[in-house]
C-alpha cells in the first residue's frame, strides 16, 4: 500500500503549511507562533481537543475514533536552531540567525497531514493522541512534556516518532530494536594555573601543558577501559587557553561530548573521565573543576513495537525500502524520554540528497511529507483497528 490516496491530495496544502513554518523558525521552548499555527490547522480539520502551553509552548490534541480502545501517541519535535541560512530558497527563513536545519519543520507537516486524514476518516478504535514537542534540540522538551505528565493525563499506551534522513534513499524508512540513538554526556573541565612570561615558565604553573596532558588521555577511556564491542565515542570539541605568544595562561578549560548506548557503560565513561582529570591536575600541579552534564538518554526502542512499525513501512514503501534491524546512530534524540515512559519505536526516513542534517544549506523535502503522513495515519488504523 503506497502513499494514502486521500493524503496525496493533500500535498500541496501541505507544502504550504512546511513553507509556512520554515520561514518562521523558533528556538527552543519559545515556539509560540508555531504552536499557534498548529493548532489553527488542528481546529480547521476538527480534531475533538487541542491542549495547549505544556512544556511552555507544546500541544497535545486528541482525535476520537469509532468506539472505546486505547491512545496512541504519534510525536513531532517542532523547534529549529541557531543557524544562519544558506539556501537562497524563496521561502527562506525570515529570522536571521534561525533555522529550520533538522526538518522539524518537515515532522509537524507529517504530522498535520495524518492528523487531517485521521479527522476526515476516523476508521479506528479507541484516540489517538498528536504530540507537538519544543525544544527538542537544545533543552529536552520531550523530558518537560513527560513530567508534566502527558502519558497519563491523555492515558497514551504507546508512543511513535519519525525523523528524516537526508542521503538516505526517498521513502527508505530504517529502524531496529533495542537502542537506536545513543546517550549524550557533556563535559566541561576549567584548569586553573599561574601564568606569566612564556621566557620563565619555571615561575607559572602551565595550565596549557595539563589540558593538553587531559585531552590525551581521557581518550584511553575507550581502548583500556571499555569492551571492545561497545559502541562508544569520546570527542574533545573545543579548547580555549591564552592571548599571546609569549604569555602562559592563568587558566583555560576544553570540554568534550560523551556517547554510548549502556547505562552501565555511561556511568563508567563519567567516573573514568572525572579520575583521569583530577589525576593529571595533581601532577600538573593545576586544580581542575569538573561539570560533567548528563544529557539525553540512549533512545531504546522496544522490540515489538519496532517490528510493527517495520510492518506498517513496508506497507507504505515495500519490503525492499525498509530496514527492520538497521544500524545504530551515535547522535541523540529527546524522544528516549517518551519511550522510557510508554512502549514505542522511533524511525529514520529517507528523503533523498541534499545536505545533511544541521547543516546551513539543508532542505527538508516537501515530497516526503506525504510518506511519513501515510505511515502515521496506516500506524493508527493497524493498531487501533475498527471491530
């Protein structure tokens, strides 16, 4: 079964709406005309409750089936990024400064055209549950949202999400069981020293010389410390010391972005990490401060709803445009908080070339819109099936 009929027809509505958005990007919890927007369009296809201001500016809106059953959640993140855009499109985002870099704009296009069609249909059991998340890129949105209490509030059963791929081929979906995307730690060292003249750096404690001592050896963490089959990454993405050429630094700091997939493994990374500084500011003679930030948890998808998802893409694309044990990804995603909540899978979808995700050139593809509207809207109606 390929792209619903009915949503096909509502393709070039539904470029409007991604055109719309993607001009007007928002940052983080702030996404308040896009959630306006939103839940103009909701209102217009007749959906039976629009829950506003959770998570400062998230939406939650409830379409009734045809008899009792249980919800089903289907989530969109909806917030963009700090990025300057570099596309030269006509409908290039209005806000300098802002983008939509990671096609959330594309996800609540998805998401609007199955809530539509959901609206018009409504040949299934039970509710399902739209799902409107901020600050999915920078502040765990989904995280605020699930403490608020939306799973049991809106009684949600299980949970489902899509994120686009670029490079991936058009209409691929991949997914797998057990962990997709991976956990992210932030660590931030600042190393304090004495500084001076570069000519007597037997009068300063050389805080340079520790970072870079640092640096070196947290990335023994990974060969001497974990097992070879874990899936592991410690990058060093920044360090900032001095002001001249021939003057020792008083201080300077680095700090590094930290993932994995097990939580045992996670709380190994941070103790090895902490010890490995604490040790080499000893011998350096320096004092280290530590802030080591736990971020996203790894994204674990439960095994049967995984497969059934599988089964409801290959519905829509066919068995040979979906990955059902796919690869793991090393980036990170807020939606592992709705699943640790309630069962659920989340899902890559390909929409052909172009640059990458976060990138100052990347596009969503309008094209794709409708493929990941028929998968939501086919999700509810092979899961809440009419008797």
């Amino acid at each position: 079964m390929p792209v619903l009929n009915a949503i096909a027809g509502y393709a070039e509505e539904m470029t409007g709406w991604r055109r719309h958005l993607h001009q007007h990007p928002e940052l983080r919890f702030e996404c308040y005309e896009t959630a306006a927007f939103i839940a103009d369009r909701l209102r217009e296809f007749g959906v039976d409750e629009v829950h506003e201001g959770i998570a400062t500016t998230g939406i939650v809106a409830i379409i009734n089936g045809q008899g009792g059953g249980p919800t089903i959640g289907l989530r969109a993140d909806m917030d963009a990024l700090p990025i300057l855009e570099a596309t030269g499109l006509d409908y290039a985002s209005t806000i300098p400064g802002k983008m939509h870099a990671c096609g959330h704009d594309g996800h609540v296009t998805m998401l609007l055209g199955a809530a539509k069609y959901l609206c018009e249909t409504r040949r299934f059991a039970g509710r399902v549950a739209l799902i409107f998340q901020p600050a999915e890129e920078d502040g765990g949105g989904g995280e605020v949202m699930v403490q608020e209490g939306i799973m049991d509030r809106f009684d949600i059963a299980q949970v489902y999400g899509i994120h686009n791929a670029p490079g991936v081929p058009f209409g691929h979906f991949t997914t797998t069981p057990g962990a997709l995307m991976a956990s992210v730690d932030t660590a931030t060292v600042v190393v304090t020293g004495k500084g001076g003249h570069g000519a007597t750096p037997h009068d300063c404690v050389d805080p340079v010389v520790a970072i870079v001592g640092m640096v070196q050896a947290v990335q023994t963490i990974i060969p001497r410390n974990t097992y070879a089959l874990d899936e592991v990454v410690i990058s060093v993405t920044q360090i900032h010391t001095g002001s001249a050429s021939n003057i020792i630094p008083g201080d300077g700091w680095f700090c590094a972005t930290i993932r994995c997939f097990d939580p045992n493994v996670r709380t190994l990374l941070k103790r090895r990490f902490v010890e490995i500084v604490e040790g080499h500011a000893l011998a350096y003679g320096v004092t280290a401060a530590v802030d080591y930030d736990w971020g996203y948890p790894a994204t674990i998808n439960h095994a049967d709803q995984a497969a059934f998802a599988a089964e409801v893409a290959i519905e829509v694309s066919g068995a040979n445009a979906v990955e059902a044990n796919g690869r793991r990804e090393m980036g990170s995603e807020d939606f592992s908080y709705m699943l640790d909540a309630r069962p659920g899978a989340y899902l890559f979808m390909g929409i052909g070339d172009g640059a990458g995700l976060h990138h100052a050139a990347y596009n969503f593809n309008d094209d794709a819109a409708p493929v990941g509207a028929s998968f939501f809207a086919r999700l509810v109606e092979r899961a809440q099936p009419l008797a």
